[in-house]
C-alpha cells in the first residue's frame, strides 16, 4: 500500500509517505546488493531488481482470489521460487 497507493495519501502526509517509500526502496536494493556481494545472487542492478520485485508483489492484491485454485501459501512458494531463481547466481 504504501508504495502503490502512496498518490491517495493527503497532501500533508505526502512528504512523510515519499520518504518512507524510499527508504523501504533502498532497503530492499540494499539487501540484493549484499546478496550480490556475498555471490548469492547474480549481478543486476540492484535498483531495477528491487523495483521488479515490489512491483511483482504490489500486483498480486489485483488478481488473488482466496476461494481461487491456488492458496496464498502456494502462490508465495511459486513466487518465491520464480524470484529467487532469477537471481539465484548459476553454478554451472
């Protein structure tokens, strides 16, 4: 919510809102890049793949239906996996 919805917030939150959305984004890149750095993770830029993953979470609110055919369990296990495969760095 905070960084999808963040245009609703009253203008006099704004400021408050924009601030905590960046350093939620830095904490995020700055956790890839230690994973880079300690070679768990491929090298990408950190930004684009902090950016790629909030915006694969922020989505899912829009489409997850919990009487659907996966459960939520199942879908963050799938997501997990498609995530982390991406920067997982390859051993071969």
């Amino acid at each position: 919510m905070l960084v999808r919805e963040s245009h609703y917030v009253p203008e006099s939150l704004a400021s408050d809102v924009r601030g905590r959305t960046r350093r939620y984004s830095h904490l995020l890149s700055d956790l890839i890049a230690q994973g880079m750095r300690a070679g768990e993770f491929e090298d990408a830029d950190p930004g684009v793949a902090g950016l790629m993953l909030l915006g694969a979470l922020n989505w899912a609110h829009r489409w997850y239906q919990a009487e659907g055919r996966l459960s939520a369990q199942n879908i963050g296990a799938q997501y997990a996996e498609i995530i982390l495969a991406g920067l997982r760095r390859r051993t071969d």
